[in-house]
C-alpha cells in the first residue's frame, strides 16, 4: 500500500479501507514513512479476500481515490495504491526518532 498520507496512523488507514473494502476484513500490518518523505508506505492483508469484487482480485494493481484535503490551492488527485509486489526500496518499519541510535 503506497500513498498513504503522513498525518494517517495505522488505524485511520485501516478504516479508510474498510470504508471501501469492509467485507473482506483489511487489517494494516505496518505503515512506514516513504523513503521520500512525501508519503507513507505499508502492508495490508485482506483477511477474506475472496469477497473482494472480481474485478479486484484479477488486477495486481488498485488506485483508490483519498479524500480531498483543505488547501487553498487546488490539489492534484491522491489515491492510495494497493499492489502486490515490492518494487525499489520499500520501507516496511521505521522505528520512532527517539529510538534510533548511530554505532
């Protein structure tokens, strides 16, 4: 899951998710800050995924819209993507600042 926005926990992800997909049970399994900064990146596993739409469960790729944002400028369209593989560096645990440590 790519695009998640920076100030989103774990939780709100989740519900945003079963806001859209509630009958296949999304449960977040790590959210992590985009080695870009610009975004969040995690892992969600679908625990009934076969009451996902059919035509879900045959792309490997899904764009969900997110929410508009109060800005004032106009904001070019976010989604959330979910796919099923890793591509590049993909951060799946980024400890909190406070417990990192250099050697």
């Amino acid at each position: 899951m790519r695009g998640v926005p920076l100030d989103w926990d774990a939780d709100r992800a989740q519900s945003f998710l079963a806001e859209h997909y509630c009958s296949a049970d999304p449960v977040i399994k790590s959210l992590a800050s985009e080695i870009h900064g610009g975004s969040n990146t995690g892992t969600v596993v679908f625990r009934d995924a076969a009451s996902l739409p059919h035509t879900l469960q045959a792309i490997s790729t899904w764009h969900i819209p997110l929410p508009k944002r109060e800005t004032s400028q106009p904001a070019r369209d976010e989604h959330l993507t979910l796919d099923d593989g890793f591509h590049g560096i993909t951060t799946l645990f980024a400890p909190p600042p406070e417990d990192h440590k250099v050697e």
